[in-house]
C-alpha cells in the first residue's frame, strides 16, 4: 500500500474573469467542486475565493494526475452551472490554471492564505495576484490544453 502527501495550491478564474460568482452562493458551488475532487479520489483541504475566482488546497490522490483532476473541476461545475443557471452570469471557467507544489509545513499558511481572499482582494485584483506568484516562485508559462 503506497502512503502519499501530495498537496496542491489550484487557482482559476472565471472567463474573462467576469465577477459572478455571488457571496451567498458560494458555499453550495463550493460543495459541488468539493464532490468532484472526492469522486477523483482526492482531498479538498480547504476553498474559497472572490466574485470572478476560486482557490483550492488539495491533496491529489497517486494515480489522478492534476491537469485530469483540474478539467473535471471546471468541466463539471460549468455543466452545472450552465444547466441550473444558479450563477445567472456565469459562462464558464477560463482554460487557464495556476497550481504548485505545497510543503506539508506550509498547509496551515496556505490554509490561512485562501480563507481570507475576500480581505486580501480588497486591495489587490486577481491579475496581479497570480502574477506574483508566478515570479515568486520561478515558474514557466504553458499553453493549456483543457
């Protein structure tokens, strides 16, 4: 029986990053997501986000590889959303992600980090936000097939 710990900061943003996902309706998208990291055998550590994206902690089951388990994240509650309508300007998921690596000895912060996005985006929007991580943490750019 392998043992594993493989934690994933995920952050995607709506298309064209249109503000639509509405406060009081988070938590019953965020449910949905949750449901499909499980049904991918996956651990939803912790999520939240603002109006137009949505931050994920997970630990990534051994033998789910991430661009898998991100598309059917996006595939399905887009499917969702799109058919019951519950986010009325909802259009769908951009096909870009941002996600790394997470030290065990960083989950607490990273934890901490996406609990409070609504304070944090108060005063920085989401452009710059992944800009900065990507700088931070040395990373490469690639073009996306999901």
């Amino acid at each position: 029986m392998s043992k594993t710990r493989s934690y994933f900061h995920i952050v995607f943003s709506t298309k064209f990053r249109i503000k639509c996902i509405a406060h009081d309706r988070k938590e019953r998208l965020y449910q949905y997501i949750t449901g499909t990291v499980k049904n991918k055998k996956s651990e939803m550590i912790q999520i939240n986000g603002v109006e137009d994206h949505i931050h994920m902690l997970i630990n990534l089951h051994p033998t789910v590889a991430l661009a898998d388990l991100v598309k059917a994240v996006k595939q399905s509650s887009s499917k969702r959303l799109q058919e019951t309508h519950y986010l009325p300007l909802f259009d769908g998921w951009t096909s870009e992600y941002f996600a790394c690596s997470v030290s065990p000895s960083h989950v607490d912060a990273v934890k901490e980090y996406i609990c409070s996005q609504e304070e944090h985006h108060s005063h920085k929007d989401f452009v710059s936000e992944v800009t900065d991580f990507v700088h931070k943490m040395g990373m490469e750019v690639y073009q996306d097939e999901i």
